[in-house]
C-alpha cells in the first residue's frame, strides 16, 4: 500500500484498531472492527466490554468513563491491530490530556511515539499533554463538556488547554502544509 498520509494531527490518540459499537438500547459491542478500509474489515482488537465497569467507573469518576474497557486491548493488542504510523510520510502532531476518562490516549500517544522512535520515522514528531483538560479537547462551549469531572470542576483551566492546544494545531498545519 502506498503512504498516502502526508502528516497527522491526533487528539485523544489511539495506537490500536478496536471492535465497533453500535447504538441499540444502549450501546452494543459489534463482532467487528470500528473502521474499515474500502469496504473491508481492518484487522481489530477485542475490548473488555463490561456495563457493570462502566457504571463502576464512571461513578468513581463522577463523569462518563469507558477507560476500563480500552486499557488492556491498548497494552497488549495483536500486532496485527496495531496501527501502522510509521507509515505516515510526513510530520505527526498528538495531543491529550493527562488521563482520558474515555479511552487511554496518553498511553496511546507514548505507544506510538516509541513505535515511530523504533522503526525510524524520519520526520517531526511532537506529543503536548495536558493537565486540565477533558477528552473533548476542543475549543467549543458545549453541553458536552460537562459529561466529564475536569471539565465541571477545572473550566477556565480546560478551557486554556482547548486553546492551546487548537492554536498549536493550526501552527502544525501551517507549517505542515
């Protein structure tokens, strides 16, 4: 396959490929990848689906949380699963908070940083984490946002981070492109 990538900007990464999800009285786990490619299923890991984790971890949280269910396809999906970054064929730029309540995307982001290190990417890599900020890290006022703990209880802080983060962003792709 050609690099057909020329440079990517992640917010929340993800390293893996994982099953879908489908919304039908609440939401189900499919037998089969989230995404495709050309109509066909790219190869995924299996997550550890359990309602009774969420609701557990979300009230802990006292915010939505679906970490539980990603964190051990993250650490030990099949190679296969893994996503092939280092086939990217210019710069990445990944942004996260400290710890993602949805998914572990600041495990992810060092997960793919060390995979671009091993296999010898040659072009920029910069990874920003951020304290105060949700998995919305996106600068719009939005109902949303109060689904998490961080952002109900830090906003002005989250809200820095939104910023920040959409202005290195913009200074990626300007130089990016």
């Amino acid at each position: 396959m050609p690099k057909i990538i020329s440079s990517v900007t992640a917010v929340c990464p993800m390293n893996i490929c994982t099953q879908g999800f489908a919304k039908r009285r609440g939401v189900v786990p499919l037998d089969r990848a989230a995404f495709s490619w050309r109509g066909e299923n790219v190869p995924w890991a299996r997550l550890r689906f359990s309602k009774a984790a969420i609701v557990r971890d979300s009230l802990r949280e006292r915010g939505v949380c679906l970490r539980s269910c990603y964190e051990e396809a993250v650490l030990h999906a099949p190679e296969e699963a893994r996503i092939a970054v280092e086939r990217i064929a210019g710069p990445v730029l990944m942004l996260h908070p400290e710890r993602d309540a949805m998914w572990p995307s600041e495990i992810s982001a060092e997960m793919i940083e060390r995979r671009l290190d091993d296999k010898g990417f040659s072009y920029p890599v910069e990874r920003f984490s951020y304290h105060y900020a949700s998995h919305l890290l996106i600068p719009v006022k939005s109902r949303s946002t109060a689904m998490f703990r961080v952002e109900r209880k830090h906003p002005e802080q989250c809200w820095e981070s939104d910023m920040d983060a959409f202005e290195r962003t913009l200074a990626f792709w300007r130089d990016a492109w």
